[in-house]
C-alpha cells in the first residue's frame, strides 16, 4: 500500500483521500484553514469566512460525474447529501412526461444543492476513515526533492520544521496552488500551462422560500439570456436557491450590483430568476461577487516527458475552469477516482506520471477547451451590446449553432444531445453531429424564420432603470 500526502483539504482533497482510504492506503491531509465543516450547514454557508475559496458561497449545480463518482465509490457520501436535502433533477424532468429511455439516458441528472452540503458529508466520511489523518490548520511550506536522477523527484512535504515522507505527493491546494514556485526553485523545468483570461463577472444573492410558497414556480427555464447580461437560477437544497447575475467585467454599471436592493430588482426582471422570486422567496445576506477568473490548464509533463515524479495534480490545480459550465467538481471526482484506482499499481514513478497526464489529455482537456470557447462567444456576445442580434444577418450554420439552447427546450432529442455535452458524456461535435440532431434543429428552425432574434428578457433600458447608468454608455 502506498503513503500519500495530500495538499488541500477543499472538496477534492476530501474525496481523493477518501477514495484512496478505502482502497487501504494510507493518507495525511494538510489543510491550511482553521476549521472543517460543523454540520451545522446554514452557519457553515453563510458565516464562514473563506476569502482563499470565493467559490464556496457561490451556486453550484453538480453535473453526473459528480453523482456517478460518489456512487462508485462512496454511495454512503451521495445518501448523506440527499439526507442532507440535495435534489436530483433529470433533464427530461423539463417535459413533465420523459421521453422513451435510451441507453445512458439514466445518468443525465443535476444534483441540486449548495457545495457546503458536499463538503459536509465528504468531511462526515473521512474523519471516521480507517488510514486517513486530516490535519487542519497545517499549511505545507515546501516540497522535499531527491535531486540524484535524472528526473527531480518529490519525496514528503515540509510544514515548519516538520518533514513527511510519501510516496506520492497530490497538488490539491486549487488555483492558487504554489507548487509551480516549489518546482521552480528546486530547478525542476517549468509545468506546461495554458491560461486564458476570463471578461465575466459573476454577482450571486441566496433565497428561501416561505413555507407555504409553492417550492418550483412551474415550467420555466433556469437560464435568461440578454445581449449584455445572463441570468442563471440554482435551485438547491431546504428550500434554499442561488441567482447569478452575469455580466462584461467591463459594464459599467457592475458596481451597482453589489447593492441588495438593486440586485434583488434586476433579478426579477429577468424569466428565470424573476419566476422563482415571485414565489415569495427572502434574501439572505449580501451579494457574492467572483471576477478576475481565469481557464488554466496545469501540466507536469513536457514533450521532455516528467518534469517531476512522485507529484500529481488534482482539481484546479491541474483544470481550473471558469463556472459558467459548472465543469470543475466533476472534472475534479474524475482525477481523484483516476489517481485512487491506479496508484496501487504504481512501480516506475515516470511511468505512472506520464500514464496520469495522458489520460488527463483524453479525459479533461477536451473539456477544458470546451469552456475556452464557450466562454469566448460569452465574452463576445455580453460585450457587444444590444445590436449583437438586432438586424444581423446569419449564415445556415451559426443559425444552427444558436438554437441548439432554444430547441433543446421543445425538443427531446435535441435535449438528449445538450444533456450530453453538459454532462461531460459526449463532445459537442459528437453529440450535435448526428444525423438525427440536425434534422431536428433544421425542423425547429424552419417553424421559427425569424430566428435568432432577441431574446425574452429585460432590455438595456430595463437594466439601466434600476442601475441608474445611461443605456447609451455601454455598447
């Protein structure tokens, strides 16, 4: 059995510790924050100062990965969560009846909740885990190297004075993560990165329904989109849902949103959001903001090969993506359940290090390049203005492209194929290029000659009304 350490204590240093637990390895956890979860979920979401995890009180909606992971591995930690009041929503839920079941068909299903109420169950788990010793408070302040091969290999980590051998180190410390810096002053080459810059900003207010509200306002979609703005609804978990507010980090009217009171009437003017206000529901505290985000791909290989064995990455600090696609959780379970499975085999550290990253390329880059472009028609079209649709002429195939979304609300098939993409089971060019897909958008787009034109949703006018910004400053 190997002995691993583990830098990171979030979501995904919990389930790979947990995973590899149960498999008889054993495991340290250094977490630089001073407290784990409580249980008691409302104190620890809302009073729980956590300005290194600014994702943590923003919405979450899990995609499959997410429950097909935990279900393999820790079905006692997926029960907790629905215990807990986490929901399950297919896709197929949005036509009331589903249509007639294909295979994999079972799997397209969102779990609904707040992140917190996976941290707690994932933290519930491991701290009763045989093998796993969690240390909180213990921030890792180096790396130790054996510098004799001709790979730089990591040996332990150091926090103070202290030196713990492992026979594998995981970079689970997200985003921020200084383990590129370690690397560098012990003369390793460079880690391969790719970063792309995100122009979006991301405003979010939590609400919950009064008792006797209804709990769903009925048939309406969770995503509002406006040429300048997009308003996302994440319904979760005891009642409780998020809105997002997303706009251009160059709208000039950004800082008004951080103002409850306009954000509350921004967000209901929008279908989605508005349609789940209307049910009565309360804000709670202030408005979550998250900007300056990035896409950041991490890897420790080069075309040299390893630049370091005896380290791996995990989560954000080998795939950070940007939250739009809801991507990072998922991508995360699927490295941990990668690494927790495979590192009982491992003999030649190179090899395993190289294994690793190329399943990483088959697994988690393509998706990651997905969020690249997905968020660059995002940036795009909330920069462009209110003419961005208005008047503009579309050829066949970027008519086709922007009523994938539209359809999909009308269409089961078309639905199947979004569901796929969403849920990292299919590529877009895979699941929106059969025949049988593009026959039905074809279909759609016919019974709708004049589209796309704008969407339902407040105007510019609209926004800058309750914003007090001249609609003419933005364009």
């Amino acid at each position: 059995m190997a002995k691993l350490a583990i830098i990171g204590g979030g979501i995904g240093g919990l389930a790979t510790a947990l995973f590899l637990g149960r498999r008889g390895h054993s495991v340290t956890v250094f977490e630089s924050e001073n407290r784990w979860p409580t249980g008691n979920l409302d104190e620890d979401f809302f009073n729980w100062p956590r300005p290194r995890t600014p994702q943590a009180t923003q919405p979450h909606a899990f995609m499959a990965p997410v429950r097909n992971v935990l279900r393999a591995e820790a079905p006692d930690v997926y029960a907790a969560m629905l215990r807990l009041g986490a929901r399950e929503y297919h896709e197929f839920d949005w036509f009331g009846t589903h249509p007639p079941i294909r295979p994999g068909d079972e799997d397209l299903v969102t779990t609904r909740t707040r992140r917190v109420l996976l941290e707690t169950a994932l933290y519930e788990a491991v701290s009763g885990q045989a093998g796993v010793e969690l240390r909180r408070g213990d921030t890792v302040d180096g790396l130790e190297f054996d510098l004799t091969g001709a790979i730089p290999r990591v040996t332990g980590v150091r926090c103070g004075a202290e030196v713990h051998d492992a026979d594998l180190v995981l970079d689970i410390a997200g985003r921020r993560s200084p383990v590129g810096t370690w690397l560098g002053q012990a003369g390793c080459r460079p880690p391969v990165v790719e970063n792309h810059n995100i122009g979006i900003a991301y405003f979010s207010r939590w609400y919950k329904l009064s008792p006797d509200a209804p709990r769903v306002p009925g048939r309406v979609s969770d995503v509002s989109v406006t040429p300048f703005a997009i308003g996302l609804v994440f319904p979760g978990d005891n009642d409780i849902f998020g809105v997002t507010l997303a706009i251009s980090v160059n709208d000039p009217t950004r800082t008004a949103l951080r103002d409850t009171t306009i954000f509350d009437a921004l967000a209901a003017i929008f279908p989605g959001p508005g349609a789940w206000l209307g049910l009565g529901a309360k804000g709670i505290g202030d408005v979550h903001i998250m900007a300056g985000l990035d896409n950041r791909w991490t890897a420790l290989v080069d075309e040299h090969g390893p630049v370091v064995t005896g380290l791996l990455g995990v989560g954000d600090s080998i795939t950070h993506t940007n939250p739009t696609l809801g991507q990072g959780v998922a991508l995360t379970l699927l490295a941990a359940q990668r690494v927790a499975s495979t590192v009982g085999a491992m003999q030649d550290q190179a090899d395993f290090a190289v294994d690793y990253h190329e399943w990483a390329m088959r697994r988690l880059k393509p998706w990651f390049d997905h969020q690249v472009k997905v968020d660059r028609g995002d940036e795009a079209f909330l920069s462009g203005g209110p003419e961005m649709l208005a008047g503009r002429a579309f050829d066949a195939a970027t008519r086709a492209q922007f009523a994938l979304n539209p359809c999909a609300l009308d269409d089961p098939v078309v639905m199947r194929a979004k569901a796929q993409v969403r849920h990292l089971v299919l590529a877009p060019e895979v699941a929106f290029g059969t025949e049988e897909v593009r026959a039905h958008v074809a279909r759609w787009l016919e019974a709708h000659p004049k589209f796309p034109s704008m969407p339902d949703g407040p105007s510019r006018d609209d926004w800058t009304a309750i914003t007090g910004e001249p609609a003419q400053s933005v364009r």
